[in-house]
C-alpha cells in the first residue's frame, strides 16, 4: 500500500491563491507561506511571506538611503483635496470658477463632479519629490483615486500607479493600516492626513507616523463624493463593499452633528475666498524631519525626530485648561490633555505656581479671575492651543486675548432682564441682525451692549435657565 504524499508549496509569493513560482494552489487549509505569517501588499490578491517581505523592504530602504529619501503617505480628501457634486455647485455657477478647480467624470456615469485643489498643493509636491518618494492611501475606490491622482499630476512625476492604496485593496474599510505598504518597517515613513481615528490601534493609540494636518474643506457641505448613501459613484462593481459604505456614511453623519440626509449641504456664495496655508506649515515639517534624518547617524527613526519636533511646540507651556474638559471626563484621559501633553505641555487641573498659561473657554469664572489678577500666567482662549498645534508653532498669546469670550453672566454690571424681556430683545435681533460687534468683556454694561453682544448674553443666559429648571 503506497503512502500518499502532501506536496505543501513553500514559496514565498502567492497570487490569487497560486504560488508565483510554481503554480500551486495555496489555501487556507494548506497553506505555503511560512508560519502562516502572511502580508498582503498594495493589492490583496497578492500575498508574500515575512521572509520576503523583509526582503523587499530591505532592498526599498537601501535604495531610498542611496537616494537620500523618505517615504511620505498621503490622504486625498480633505488633506490634497475637496471634492463634491454637481448638484452642490450648479445654483451657484460662479464657485467652480476659482482657481484650481477641476471637473471630472467617472465613466459609466456621466454625472460631473468638482475637485478643488489645497491652495499650495503643487509647489507642496514639488518641493517634497527631492526628499521623499510619495504615496496615495484614500478610503475612496480606485477610479476615484487613480482619477484624483491624474489631476494633481497628470505628467505621472510624484505618484506611480503602483503607489496608490485605495478601499479596493482594502478588507477593512474603516481603518488605515500602514502594514499595507510597509509590513516590517516604517522606519523611514511618515503620514499626512487629516483624520487621526482611521490611524488608530484598537486601544485608540494613533500611530506614532502620523502627522496631522487641518482638514480642508472649500465646497460648504456635508456630502462627500465617496460615501452618499447608495454609493453609486464610486461602487466600481464591489458590490460587497455596500454595507461598509453606509456604515461608513452613518459615522460621517454623526460626526456632522446628525446632519438630516436632505439637507447635506449649506449656502453657497458667489465668490470664495480660500487663504488656507497649512500645506505650507506641513511642508515646513517634512522637511525639517528628512534634514536631521540625513544629517545624523544611521539607525535613526522618522518617529522619534516627529516625537522631538512635536515636544518642542509647546515645550515650556504649563497649562491649566479650564470649561473645555466634559466635568464626566478624567481630565488626564481627554483628548485636550493627551494632544497638549504629546506637543510638549505638561497639564494641570488646578493654578499650581509652576502653571504658565491658563486656556479658558469663557470670561468670568473663578480660575478667570485668578488670573487676571496674577501677570505671570498668559490668559488665552483655546484658539491659541489648536492654532499652536495647527502651525506646528507656538502661538502669540498677545492675539489671544480672552475678551472675545462669552462673559460668565454672574459677573456682568447690568440688571438681570426677565424672560419676557430677553425674548422680546432676541425677536427684535433675529429680525435686524447687522452688527457684528465681538462679545462683550467683564466691564460692559448693559447700555454699551450691542445687539450681537446682547444676544449672546441672553442665549447664555435662556441656556442657564433651562438648566435650573
């Protein structure tokens, strides 16, 4: 009686279930990739082993080293790009004749749709092919990223097909994963992107890669082109992807305050003006970090450079945050906390004296008033802290002055108006609403007020009733 041999393929590359050197069929059950430790790279029909994706990454890294280069990620919507529908625009015909806007199509359909390009987008690319060699990772399917890619660079100089990741070479269509393009080392790679959750590990640490950037939004609506509700755009024949795609759809509307499906988008004006300038803060960044990469001894991490730059932003900064943090949130668990304390800040719940800067929400509270009577402790309102994270630099705490905050009612001079009062003043401001006047500081009384500062007083004040009630 012959024993039966089970020929088990040890290659390490597998396409479509077929070993790609000797043709065998590799399944799950009999599967020839080495301890089943298996990497699915820029495309999941093909399939290599740790061994060889080592391997690959090994000679990328030695090439780029010879190059002096890095790798650089980038996200398109909202980061390079803003893109909508017809519908959106064609009330308003005037807003797509800005500059650096584009009309596109995606065959079958014959709807149009409209990209608007991040002011500074070209020379961003430019400047960045001699230092990094540059990849596209989007949630949106393959017609609309390699369409995309076309239009921010139609000579093919910055991205090559075989670089760009979209939600076709994706499982998992909620998060990024940047083993899809590195599984062994990212050493030498970094992200831009406008959305830190996508980056995020179970445990919600983001990677440590990411730099992020403001997102970009030019067309004044919720709707985007990648996830309406039926996903006709872009379905590109997955029609498995379906259900990913109004998950993906409800978490966009939840994140836009439940915005109703019949009312995605806002006025439009005629003309637009865009002075958006965080390319070139991010700029700035990149090439900071491949400077002191090349200029410092090998064996160096993109990670810990960003990890040093990003300390130094507020490096110095003692901070005391005050009406930002939800009273049921540990305040050394908050966002607020873990973005000042990963740019540098050290975090305090209370004016201890090493404390520096106190970022208030509103005028008139006790931690408010302490400050004002100590001049060694800047006085901010949170703009300075998210414009200091935004520019990757710390802000003038001179142009962040807290008088432009909504003053705490108890400490204003003016008699307190009765419901009926405040109601008929609201009326007679919502009908004739032309003053635009700040908030009034803690001096103002009720005769200097305009109405735009009357009527945040009493909307503060109607909120304030409705809570003692």
């Amino acid at each position: 009686m012959q024993s039966s041999e089970v020929n088990i393929c040890l290659h390490d590359i597998t396409v479509r279930g077929l070993c790609a050197i000797c043709g065998a069929t590799v399944t799950e059950s009999n599967e020839g990739i080495i301890n089943k430790d298996k990497f699915v790279l820029e495309h999941p029909s093909i399939v290599v082993s740790r061994r060889e994706a080592e391997k690959l990454e090994a000679e990328n890294a030695a090439r780029l080293l010879e190059q002096k280069k890095l790798s650089l990620v980038l996200d398109l919507d909202h980061t390079l790009i803003h893109a909508t529908t017809e519908h959106i625009v064609k009330e308003k015909p005037k807003i797509t004749e800005g500059c650096n806007i584009v009309e596109f199509t995606l065959p079958p359909s014959p709807s149009k749709y409209y990209v608007k390009l991040r002011p500074g987008l070209h020379e961003f690319l430019s400047s960045l092919k001699e230092f990094y060699e540059m990849h596209i990772y989007t949630m949106g399917t393959k017609m609309y990223a390699t369409k995309i890619a076309e239009i921010i660079d139609s000579n093919n100089i910055f991205f090559k097909e075989h670089r760009i990741i979209s939600r076709d070479d994706c499982t998992d269509f909620s998060f990024k994963n940047l083993k899809r393009l590195f599984p062994c080392d990212d050493t030498m790679v970094l992200i831009v992107d406008d959305r830190e959750d996508v980056w995020s590990d179970a445990r919600r640490v983001v990677s440590p890669n990411l730099i992020k950037i403001e997102p970009y939004h030019y067309f004044e609506t919720f709707e985007e082109v990648n996830q309406l509700p039926q996903d006709k755009i872009l379905q590109n024949g997955n029609q498995h992807q379906s259900q990913s795609n109004n998950n993906a759809t409800e978490k966009k509307k939840k994140e836009n305050d439940d915005e109703e499906e019949d009312d995605t988008s806002m006025e439009i004006s005629d003309e637009k003006d865009d002075n958006d300038t965080h390319l070139y803060s991010i700029l700035k960044t990149l090439k900071a970090i491949h400077h002191q990469f090349y200029s410092q001894d090998s064996g160096q991490d993109v990670k810990e450079i960003l990890r040093n730059i990003k300390n130094k932003i507020l490096e110095g900064c003692h901070i005391v945050f005050s009406g930002l943090i939800p009273l049921n949130t540990k305040p050394m668990s908050s966002d607020l906390w873990r973005l000042a304390e990963s740019h540098g800040a050290k975090c305090y719940t209370d004016l201890k004296p090493t404390v520096t800067h106190l970022v208030a929400a509103k005028a008139g509270t006790d931690k408010v008033n302490k400050v004002l009577a100590n001049p060694n402790i800047f006085l901010v309102n949170p703009s300075w802290f998210y414009d200091s994270l935004k520019f990757w630099k710390k802000a003038d705490e001179e142009f962040y002055s807290v008088d432009c905050l909504p003053v705490k009612s108890s400490n204003t001079k003016y008699e307190r108006p009765t419901k009926k009062q405040k109601k008929e003043k609201m009326d007679e401001i919502l009908t004739n609403d032309e003053d635009n006047t700040p908030y009034a500081s803690n001096d103002s009384n009720v005769e200097d007020l305009s109405d735009q500062e009357m009527a945040s007083l009493i909307e503060q004040e109607l909120n304030e009733d409705e809570r003692d009630q």
